[in-house]
C-alpha cells in the first residue's frame, strides 16, 4: 500500500501498543498513511486522547485506553477494537518503559514492572489478537525490542533483560505462528528522540552515543515506524522471527552501549 492509500470500512486495521506518543504515534500514522484503520493502546489516557483527537478521523483512528500488563484490560481493549473495526491484521507491540539503573540500585519492583510490561505486555496482547488475524486469514507482529536486547551493558540489567527475552519471544512466536500465516519480527531501535530518552539519557549517555554511532546521531520515531511498516507490509512476506537493528551503524560498530 502506498501513502495517501484511502482508508474505507474494508480497509486492514494494525494495533499499536503505547501508541500515544514517540515511536508507537509515528507507527500508528505510518500505517494510517498507509489505508490501514489504526487502534492506538496506552495507558496514559489524555496524551492518548489528545494524540487521537488530533487525527480527528473517527473513522479510521480509535483510541483504546488499556494496561498492557493486565490480561482483563487487554482482552477488554482487543475486543473494543474488534466491535468497531470487525478485524485484527497487524499488532506493534511496542508499549514500554525503562529503568537505567545497575543492579544493586534495581528493586525488585521496578526489575518485575519492567519485565511485566515490557515483555509480559507483548506476551498478552498477541495471545489477545492471535486469534482475531487467524480469522482475518493471517497478519503480522512486530515486536519493539532494543540495542539493549542484544548487548549487555551497566545500567541495564532490568532494560537489556526485558528486550532480549521479547527477542526470544519473537522467535518462539514466528515458529509457532508460521503455520497460520502470521509472521513474526522485531525490530532494535538504537536511541531515538522521545520522552522516554529525555527520561534515561543523560548527558554523557548522549554524548557516548553521538560518539558511537556511526550515522552520529539519535534516529527519529518516523525511522522506526518506515521499518516497522515494511516489515509488517507484503514486501516482507517471507522474512519471520527476525530482528532487525535500526540504529545507524550502531550494532556494527562493535562498541559497548553507554
Ligand atoms: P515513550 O515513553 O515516549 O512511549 C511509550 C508509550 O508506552 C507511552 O505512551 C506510555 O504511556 C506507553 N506505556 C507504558 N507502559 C504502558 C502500559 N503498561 N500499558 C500501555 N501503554 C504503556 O517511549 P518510546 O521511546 O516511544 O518507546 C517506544 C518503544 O521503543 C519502547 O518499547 C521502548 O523500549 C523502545 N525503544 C525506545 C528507544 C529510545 O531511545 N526512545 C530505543 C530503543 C527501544
């Protein structure tokens, strides 16, 4: 499908978790560019509502006001999106959050919040949607993980350990969901211009990563949404549990994560 595709009452409809803001907002437009009917999960409702009013296309945008980690909230939400849209193609599971802190300072509160929302979170929104893209004939997952999924570094032992099991989660899925037609990737965004690396990044992390990347720069929510949008797009139709770094030469590099 390409931009400026009409959106119409048949059109495919993709969910996107965390999607009032950042990464997950620029991948809801991308795919609402795209003719695609687009539900936007969060948990924050009134950045969620002002991103959805501001589409002000009640057609095709509904906002759906869920916590990911929280199995009745979902299958709530999912269903919510199955009453106005009838379908479920694509899910971008891509709500998180992040703590840099090392071990020692870790809670275990916020090692488990991080684990439940960022993994548990795609654990139970695929198991809520998988069964709505096997009547639709078939979809696409994307999987939000990080450079911090495939690197270890100091600060991130509740972070890095989240993203890597969602990369291994990708896998599992993309063998298992295969057979019915539903493919299964994960993209690892380096660092990338939002609120939630206004909150992690501090001055040295910026500066090391302008250093150590080779692009010497943050990449942008759209960047990551154009990856997204091709690897749930039938010009991906045979790649599956992949993981695909987004992160201007960072991965390549070979340097340790600030
Ligand atoms: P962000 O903080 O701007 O947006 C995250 C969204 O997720 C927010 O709208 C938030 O309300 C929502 N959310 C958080 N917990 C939730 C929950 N329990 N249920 C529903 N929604 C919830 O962050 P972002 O930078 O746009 O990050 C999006 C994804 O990209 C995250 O998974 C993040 O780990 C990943 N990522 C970000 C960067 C970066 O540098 N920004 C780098 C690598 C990976």
């Amino acid at each position: 499908m390409s931009p400026s595709t009409p959106v119409t009452a048949t059109s495919p409809v993709a969910i996107v978790t965390g999607g009032a803001r950042g990464i997950g907002l620029a991948i809801g437009q991308w795919f609402l560019d795209r003719g695609h009917r687009i539900a936007l999960l969060d948990i924050d409702q009134q950045t969620l509502e002002r991103s959805v009013a501001a589409f002000d296309r009640p057609d095709a945008v509904l906002a759906v006001h869920a916590d990911v980690r929280d199995p009745r909230q979902v299958a709530a939400g999912v269903a919510q999106v199955v009453a106005k849209f009838g379908r479920i193609d694509k899910l971008v599971n891509n709500a998180g959050i992040a703590v840099f802190k090392p071990v020692m300072q870790t809670s275990y509160a916020e090692f488990r919040d991080v684990l439940t929302t960022n993994l548990d979170g795609a654990f139970l929104c695929t198991q809520a949607c998988v069964p709505e893209m096997i009547k639709a004939g078939g979809g696409a997952i994307v999987n939000i993980a990080s450079i911090s999924g495939l690197r270890a570094s100091t600060l991130r032992v509740a972070y890095g350990t989240s993203k890597a099991a969602l990369l291994h989660l990708t896998k599992q899925l993309a063998v298992e969901l295969g057979d019915v037609g539903i493919r299964v990737n994960a993209i690892c965004p380096g660092p990338v211009e939002t609120e939630m690396a206004k909150l992690v990044h501090s001055v040295a992390i910026r500066s090391d990563y302008h250093d150590a990347i080779p692009l010497g720069r943050y990449g942008t929510p759209e960047e990551m949404a154009n990856t997204v949008g091709f690897l749930c797009s039938s010009d991906a139709s045979f790649i599956n549990g992949q993981f695909l770094a987004v992160d201007g030469g960072f991965d390549a590099a070979g340097v340790g994560l600030p």
